[in-house]
C-alpha cells in the first residue's frame, strides 16, 4: 500500500510539474496526459481504497438489513395493536385467468392512521402533521384525490386520504432532497397518441404526480399503491 502511494504521489507531481512548464498544448496533449495518469494511478488507487470502499459497502449492508427489521417489526406491532393479523402467502393459481389488478397491500387491512391537518390558501395546500409543515399544488392534490378514488376501493369514505398524502408527500420530499436529476415524463400529446394509435394503458415508470395513465410502476410502491402504482 505504502508502494502504491508513492507511485501515485510520484505521477501526480510529474503532472503538476509538466502543466507549469507546458505553454500552448492541445487539447489533445492534455487528453493523452490524462490518459497516461489514469494508466499508471488507477490501479494503485483501486488496490489503495478497496478495503475502505469494502468496509464502508459492508456496513451499509448491515445497516440497511437492520432497518429493514425494525420497520417490519414495527409495522407488525402497529397491526396486532389494531387487532389485524397478517395474511399467510396465497396458494399458487392452477389455472391462469384474468383478474382485477391490486396492490398486494389491500390484501391485510390497514390500521387505523392518525388525523392529519390541511388548509388550502388559493393555488396551494398545506398539508400538517405532528408539527411539520408540507406543501403541494392544489391541482396536484386533487390529481391525488382522483387517483385515489378509482384505486383504493378500500377506503370508500377517505377516511385515510389524507395520512396517505402525507406519507407520499414525506418520502418524496426526503427522496428529492438528496437528488437533483430525474427523469423527466413524457409530453402529454405523446402519451395520448401512444393511447389512441397502440392502446397503451401503462406506464412502466412514474409516480402518483406525474403520472398520465392510472396505473403505472413506480419507485416507491408502498406509499404509491393507494394512488395506482402497482409496484
């Protein structure tokens, strides 16, 4: 490790000491420097960080799979504390036929969600709970509402509208937050001739704000489902 060091060190300093005395090179000098820099450091580099970017891939690992614990023993907990038993993994199907397609959440019962606070101001909502604060575009929340209506059949009197929102509303904005590109959807006019000229239903990849059919596969099905992700 000390060896690679050195010959990185070594290779980086040449370069520094060729870019002061260098007057006037191309582009094409400055790409097979580079180029010459990556041959010789890059290995060493690798064989220098490997246990580093191995330890710190392994505990993320095992940060992740204890979390993934917690949540699904919590989540157990909120249920037997409501009464509701979760449902055993359904028999396979012999014979293959068409069914109405739901998210695998409505097959256990929800548990009762606590109340969260709204108050719309002209154009935008905001949305309240435990003392935190969210906004959202009222046209948005009624995209929300309507989607809402044609996929969770299990909530007829919306009792739970409005926790689901914010659960969407929460994981999206911390999802925002650490990120700056995405994807960017589709132009409506797009989608509507994909519709109409090879009766396209579905998209693969949306979410509950900008998506164009009802259904669609999102990146967070958990908080999607209610609002016609299918996973």
């Amino acid at each position: 490790m000390q060896e690679s060091r050195k010959v990185v060190k070594w290779n980086t300093e040449d370069t520094l000491q060729w870019l002061r005395k260098t007057v006037g090179a191309t582009y094409s000098d400055f790409q097979e420097r580079l180029n010459h820099l990556k041959a010789q450091c890059q290995p060493h580099i690798a064989r220098t960080v490997k246990d580093s970017v191995e330890g710190i891939c392994t505990k993320v690992y095992h940060l992740s799979v204890d979390y993934a614990r917690k949540i699904k023993d919590k989540n157990k907990e909120l249920l037997m504390a409501q009464g509701i038993t979760e449902m055993s993994p359904a028999p396979a199907v012999l014979t293959l036929h068409k069914v109405w397609c739901y998210p695998v959440q409505f097959i256990t019962p929800a548990p009762r969600l606590p109340p969260v606070e709204y108050m719309a101001d002209k154009e935008q909502t905001y949305v309240r709970f435990n003392g935190e604060r969210l906004l959202i575009n009222t046209v948005y929340l009624q995209k929300l509402e309507q989607l809402y209506r044609y996929s969770c059949f299990e909530d007829k009197k919306m009792e739970n509208f409005m926790a689901r929102v914010w659960c969407l509303l929460k994981r999206y904005n911390s999802y925002y937050v650490n990120i700056s590109d995405t994807q960017v959807s589709l132009p409506v006019s797009i989608l509507e001739s994909l519709h109409k000229n090879f009766g396209v239903t579905f998209e693969c990849f949306a979410s509950p704000l900008n998506c164009y059919f009802r259904q669609y596969c999102s990146a967070f099905p958990d908080t999607d489902a209610y609002f016609g992700s299918r996973g």
